[in-house]
C-alpha cells in the first residue's frame, strides 16, 4: 500500500491482510504497528498532519502523529487518525491522494463501487473542514482518475483511466 514521509520524520504506510499501520524511525532504529482503520490504500502528508484514503468506502483519514494513537472508530470524535469522511459509492478504492501546495485541499481520486464504472474525486478543505464530491459525470463520464498533479495557478491535472467493459460468458 501506499507510502509517506510524516512530519515527525517517520516513514508511515498501511499494510493488506491484515490490515495495519506501521512507522519507522530511521533515527531510532525503531518500528511502531497498530491495527488501521480499513486498508490504507494511499497516504499523504500536508503541513503537521498524515492524510489516509482507504478502502472500502473510499474513506478519509487524518492522523497527527504529534499526539497519542487512538484507534479509529467511524464518527467518533477523539480518535487518532480521525475519520472525516467518506465518498462511496463515487469512490470505493482510492488511487491517489493528492496534498495540494495550497497547504489547505486535499484531493482524492479513484474507482467506485463494485459493478460500476467512473469514479470520482474528493476535495477536502482543512480549514473549513467541508468536502465536494464529484461524481464522473461532472468530470469525464465512465472515467476514473488514476493520477494527479497540481498545477501552477491553482489548477489540477488529472490523468483517468477508461472504463472496460466485461466480456460476455
């Protein structure tokens, strides 16, 4: 699964089957594992915090490394990482989350739901902590966004993936 830089110098990433969260300390020699929330398919970092886009739901983490870990529970304040939000079924499996250099959005892309096609895009703003939900009609129908990049002057570069169609049996 994905990988990061926290800001407290850790190397931090989510494991598969069983699902975990695990840090390394390259100063200490020292590794820390805690049970995660879902599976920690992408991960980012912005400013003081380590963002999570996991499956299934197409959910949204944030942890502060700066504070103790609490296990996370949906809507439950107190937790840490802390759930936000979740984009199922526009987005089911993230594949990219994108800190945006505004040091304010985060951007999440992926697939939706099994059986569907398209996919959408999250845009998650900390300081308001609201979100937008694009579905893949408003963006490229039957589409899904596989990649992003910012872009000078605000603007968001977003590389899709086609939807395929199934073979008959």
């Amino acid at each position: 699964m994905g990988v990061a830089a926290a800001p407290d110098g850790t190397i931090c990433r989510g494991t598969a089957f069983p699902m975990r969260f695990f840090s390394f300390d390259p100063r200490e020699d020292e590794f820390v594992n805690h049970e995660a929330y879902g599976q920690w398919n992408t991960v980012a970092r912005q400013g003081d915090r380590f963002f999570v886009g996991g499956y299934g739901h197409g959910f949204l983490l944030e942890w502060d490394p700066a504070r103790p870990w609490v296990d996370t529970v949906k809507d439950m304040t107190g937790c840490n990482p802390l759930w936000l939000t979740e984009c199922e079924p526009a987005i089911n499996r993230p594949h990219d989350l994108l800190a945006h250099p505004d040091d304010r959005t985060l951007v999440l892309a992926g697939t939706p739901g099994y059986g569907y096609t398209g996919g959408g895009l999250l845009f998650w703003d900390r300081k308001l902590r609201t979100r937008t939900l694009l579905e893949h009609t408003d963006i490229l129908p039957q589409h899904s966004t596989m990649s992003l990049a910012a872009l000078p002057g605000g603007r968001l570069l977003a590389a899709p993936r086609p939807a395929r169609a199934r073979a008959a049996k």
